[in-house]
C-alpha cells in the first residue's frame, strides 16, 4: 500500500511539473476505448436546462470521435441519496471510466464512490465540492457573469433603476455585490435594488412599479419571474429581463424571447468537449478550481470562451462598446468583478 501510495505521488509531482502551463493531463495522444455515462439531475432529459446542456455536448462529441452508442450512457435519478449512489456504482461496476454528474447534489455520492471506485474518473457540472484528484469539478465565473449582466442592465436601463432578483441562498446573494460593481461600471448614476424573491412576489412587482425597468435574475425554482415582467409589458413602459442558460429553462424559448433582452451562457459544450477529449486520450482535468481545499477542475469564464453573452433583443451601440470594454478589462484583470 505504502508503495503504490508512494508512487502515485512521485508520479503526480512529475506530472504536475510537466503539464503546469496547460494544466491538463493526457497519458497519450493515442484514442482509447472509453465508456462514458452521464448520471441526470432530477428532471431528466427534455429539461431545457443543463441535462439536455450536457447530453447535447455529449453527443456532439460521440459523433466527433466516432464513439459507440454501446460506450455511452445516460441515467436518471430519482432524486434520492440512496439512488444517486446507486446509479454511480451501476455505471462503475460496469466498466464506465468516465462518469459526468449533473449539479451539486451528486456531491456525496461522488465522494463515496471515489472511495470504492478510485480507478473511475468523475466529471462534476457545475460544483465545486468534491475534493479528489480523479473528480473534475465544471465550474463557471458566476461573478463575471453578474458583473457584465450589471454593465448591460445599467447602460439599456431607461429609467435608472435596475434590479437584481435572487432566491435567499448565500451563494446567489453574493452575486449582488458583482452585480452592483458591474451597474457602476456601466453608469455610476443608475440605482441598484437587491429583491429577494421566496415565496411572495410583492417585493418585485414593488420594484417594477417603483420604476425598476432592467432586471437580473438568478432565481431558478421557476419561471415566475418571467412571468412577472411579462404582466408588467402588457402596459405602457418596457420592462427587460436578463437571464442565465442553460440555469433557468426558459431563457431560450421563443415565447420568452420579448422579455429577455440577453442571456448570460455557460458553455456547457466547452466543458464537456474538454473533459471528454482528456479521457479518450487517459487523461483527466487537473487544474485548480480552489488550490487552498484541492478541488481540482477549471473554471470556464470570458477568457477561456466558457462564458458568452448573448443578445437577444436589440441593444445601442453604446451598451455593446461598454460591454466588449468591460470584458476586455475582465480578461486582462484590469477590472474586479468580486465585491
């Protein structure tokens, strides 16, 4: 035990003196036969969220490498610890070695099966909670993606009030100080209220009323909020919606389209090309998501094309050079998006 442990690290010490610079790992430039399975979030597939996301890229990537239909596979889950384990060790038992799970609540289970199954390599979209050299956590630049949703919403804002629309969770709160330095970016005059939005919507349709006509929403239990702006549009003043894909379904419908004046994108089809192309090779992702905890991973933003914008609806031609300038800025880290 003492001696395999210590060759693994000698080889992980090499390894990581090697591959600094691109921080992948590649044990060949040779394709292998690798199955390759995808455990779904609660909802399955036709969710219109990050499932269908990421069996989209899966598939694009069978068909570029030519892979089997017999070395992919797609599971459900009922939602349940006790299934999403049991999903993770069918797909391990039977000889996949490389599992994608969707979402944060696949954490535990991850971290159980690599204790049973550490020859397995695991994917995790879209978290960064698991600790282990053979789990790739797909994590994206949230804060970038605020800020620039603060630079848009500022620079089409007619009114001079924006919003950001949020659930209670800590993680989507802190959002709102990235928000907030992208609304002073963009037009250090425009006024920012923080909604947080539960159960009740008075506090949003407050805002509107208030004269609130750009909003940022993070909220992702439904589509309430789109349907809010929509009740407020049947009046005379315009209100516009920013939302995130593939986080809330309905940012790409059609019927959405005349609400939603951009959408922040997490390129989900980066991400799943990336990790995929690394294990048909014997390789895995191994750079740090958060050095300090070891996660290990990476962390798609505007520099690396895991983030876009997308415009949905017409903007002036001022928001599109404040917007390119912001993420310039971004890109170089001339700019915080991190309050």
């Amino acid at each position: 035990m003492q001696t395999k442990l210590a060759r693994v690290v000698i080889a992980f010490s090499l390894l990581a003196f090697l591959i600094a610079p691109t921080r992948t790992y590649a044990a060949s430039t040779a394709q292998i036969p690798v199955k390759i399975a995808v455990a779904l979030e609660v909802g399955g597939l036709g969710d219109n969220s990050f499932n269908d996301a990421v069996v989209t890229a899966l598939r694009a990537a069978q068909q570029k490498y030519k892979i089997s239909d017999s070395y992919i596979r797609v599971v459900p889950t009922d939602g349940t610890p006790a299934d999403r384990f049991s999903r993770l060790k069918f797909l391990a038992k039977a000889g996949y070695g490389l599992i994608i799970a969707i979402g944060a609540d696949y954490a535990p289970a991850i971290k159980r099966a690599t204790i049973e199954f550490p020859d397995v390599q695991y994917a995790l979209v879209n978290s960064s909670t698991v600790a282990s050299m053979n789990v790739s956590c797909l994590v994206f630049a949230e804060a970038e993606a605020a800020f620039i949703a603060g630079v848009v919403a500022a620079t089409s804002s007619t009114s001079g009030k924006v919003a950001y629309v949020s659930d209670t969770s800590e993680s989507q709160l802190r959002l709102y100080n990235s928000f907030k330095l992208g609304v002073a970016f963009g037009n250090k005059k425009v006024r920012t209220t923080l909604v947080s939005f539960t159960d009740s919507a008075i506090d949003l349709n407050n805002a509107i009323a208030n004269g609130v006509d750009l909003i940022y929403s993070t909220r992702l239990i439904d589509g309430e909020v789109l349907n809010l702006v929509a009740k407020a549009n049947l009046k005379k003043r315009k209100v516009w919606l920013i939302a995130q894909s593939p986080d809330q379904y309905y940012a790409k419908l059609p019927t959405a389209k005349k609400e939603i004046l951009v959408t922040l994108d997490k390129r989900i089809d980066h991400a799943i090309t990336d990790v995929i192309t690394l294990a048909l090779t014997g390789g895995s992702i191994l750079g740090f998501v958060d050095e300090t905890t070891s996660i290990y991973g990476k962390v798609y933003n505007f520099s690396n094309s895991g983030l876009n914008l997308s415009y949905l609806n017409p903007v002036t031609a001022a928001t599109k050079t404040t917007v390119s300038r912001a993420i310039a800025q971004i890109k170089s880290g001339k700019v915080s998006t991190i309050g």
